[in-house]
C-alpha cells in the first residue's frame, strides 16, 4: 500500500514520533448536549471543548474535533497536536431501521481541508448480518467518502461502532455477539474499495465480562484466554493500520483493554479516546464552573491521558503496515 504526500503528511501530522496514534477524541456533540444538561447554548458546548483541547492536547499527538461546535477548540491546541475533523451528523436516522448515516449539511472534505483538518473521520454503525439493502447503502455511502477524501488527498479515518436493534450492547447477551461483529466490519472496511486509510475500531470484547479482569462483574462471556483470542482474531482481518477508540467506559477498563491487547500480541497503531479521558470531569463543571474543571482537567484530565499514552507503550508504528521503516 502506498501513502500519497497528502495521506502521509495527515498521519505524520497527527501520530507521535514513534508513528503512534495518540489521540484524544472531543467531537461527540448528542451525547455531549444531553451530558451538559439536554440543550445547552452553543457558546457553553464550545467553551467545554476548547477547555479540554488547551488542557489536555499538550499531551496528546491529535484531537478529534467537529466543525459545528469545535472549530474555537481546534484554533486553541497545543502546537505540535495534529487535528482531525469529523464530517457526519451526530446520531443517526431513526426513522428507517439500520443506523444509517448523513453527512453534515454545508460541509465537504475540500472545506473541512480548508478549516484546517489534517485528517477526516467518519463514523458508521455496522451489523454484518443486517440486510443486503442496509449495509449496501453504508457500503455505497463509504465508498464516496473515501473517493472523496483521495481526490483531496487527505488521510480518512474511518470508525466503526458495532450494534445489534433490540439488543442492549451493554449485556451478556451482545457481549457474546460482540467479537464476531467487530471481527466482520474490520474485514470489511480494510478492503481497498473503501479507501480507508486508518481503522477506528472497539475492543472486541466486554472486559466486564472477561472473567479473570479487574474490570470482572462477576458474569463471564469469556476466559482470559478466550478475549485474548479474540483480540488476535479481530485483528489479523486487517489489512490496514488500525486503532482503538474507548467506547465511553471507566479510564481504568480502557487501559485494562490496551494492556490486554498488548498482552495478546495485537499490532495497533493508538488511539482516539475520549471519555475515559474526560467525562468524570462534566460533573465538576456542572457543579462548580470552568475554573474547577479546568483544575479538574489539569490534575485528573492530565493523569488519564497520561496513562493512556503509558499503556500506549504496546502500540505498533501504523508505517509498519505501509511497508516503511519510518513515517520519514
């Protein structure tokens, strides 16, 4: 596989300079608003991200961004932290089964190229088992954005979130579900039609149920050696570099998840975490103000970035899978 000047630059610009992927993830926006209270103003959802962009991109290569409240944020990180910007609608259509996808009206890879962005992310829920016509229509829907990302010459991120309608994917009973759903969208997505340059994955397995975890509740889906497994076995579908994204759980389970992956002999490239790194900190804010989350952000924020990028020490430069020996 060969990387563009374009794609190469995007990747150097958001990676360490071991090739690493240590980003921090800030785009969330439905989520985000129902988090501050339902439907906050628009100058209350930019201060929060700019305050996590000042305080905590020192220590990360990149944050991922979106340009409909994050832009402010983007212009105030630390020089030398790469910017990814998101190019979909938060959530997704809810008046036709299948999760499907839109683009954000008014924006396009040229303009999210031209408000600074070193690489574009999409994210897409997947099912392989949903219909022929639901994930044909994502397929379809991939396959433009990626050819639109190659006419721009831009690194595309792609992450994919896996579901199952009328299933909790909190519960036993996705969980058992879970690896073979990740394991099928990965050898999906590294295919070249898709032109995807980086894969944002999920941990393919529920450590709280991973019996033998500290993250254990106490109901198993699986051994130790299982999840190990199947850790392998999501990864080696992958033609692409991919990473891990932290799917909303404790900083703690998150780390957990990057060890145990290191553990299994797993080749990932980083991360794009966001709320393990940041949400134990919006209660402080709704309580006390700005001033005390950014203290909150400065102590806390900090120490859970921190040892993000120290479990990071696992990771694989993403050039390898380039065939390079360096991103130079």
């Amino acid at each position: 596989m060969a990387l563009t000047p374009g794609k190469l630059r995007g990747l150097k610009a958001v990676s360490n300079r071991q090739g690493i992927i240590a980003a921090l993830a800030m785009d969330q926006r439905g989520s985000l608003q129902k988090a501050l209270g339902g439907s906050p103003e628009k100058t209350k959802l930019e201060n929060f991200k700019t305050a996590v962009a000042e305080e905590l991109t020192p220590h990360a290569s990149a944050i991922l961004l979106d340009p409909e409240w994050g832009l402010p944020a983007a212009k105030r990180r630390a020089k030398g932290s790469g910017l990814l910007l998101a190019y979909e609608k938060t959530g997704y259509d809810t008046a036709e089964p299948g999760r499907l996808p839109d683009l954000l009206d008014f924006w396009s890879v040229r303009r999210l190229k031209g408000a600074g962005a070193d690489c574009v992310k999409i994210l897409l829920y997947y099912n392989s088992l949903d219909s022929a016509a639901i994930n044909g229509r994502k397929q379809a829907w991939i396959e433009r954005v990626g050819a639109e990302c190659t006419a721009q010459d831009i690194t595309f991120f792609l992450e994919i979130v896996g579901y199952e309608d009328g299933t909790d994917d909190k519960s036993l009973e996705y969980a058992r579900k879970k690896p073979r759903i990740v394991q099928a969208s990965t050898a999906e997505f590294t295919k070249s039609q898709y032109l995807v340059d980086i894969l944002k994955v999920e941990v393919p397995v529920n450590l709280k149920y991973v019996e033998g975890t500290k993250a254990f509740s106490g109901t198993k889906a699986y051994s130790r050696q299982q999840a190990m497994r199947w850790f392998l076995e999501a990864a080696e579908v992958s033609t692409k570099p991919f990473i891990y994204l932290s799917g909303g759980v404790s900083n703690a389970e998150f780390i957990e998840a990057l060890e145990l992956a290191g553990e299994s002999g797993v080749k990932f490239s980083g991360v794009l975490c966001g709320r393990a790194t940041w949400k134990d900190g919006i209660p402080v804010y709704q309580k006390d103000g700005m001033d005390s989350f950014r203290r909150w952000l400065n102590e806390e924020g900090v120490n859970n970035i921190l040892r993000v990028n120290q479990a990071l020490k696992a990771a694989t430069p993403w050039y390898g899978m380039y065939g390079v020996a360096s991103a130079a």
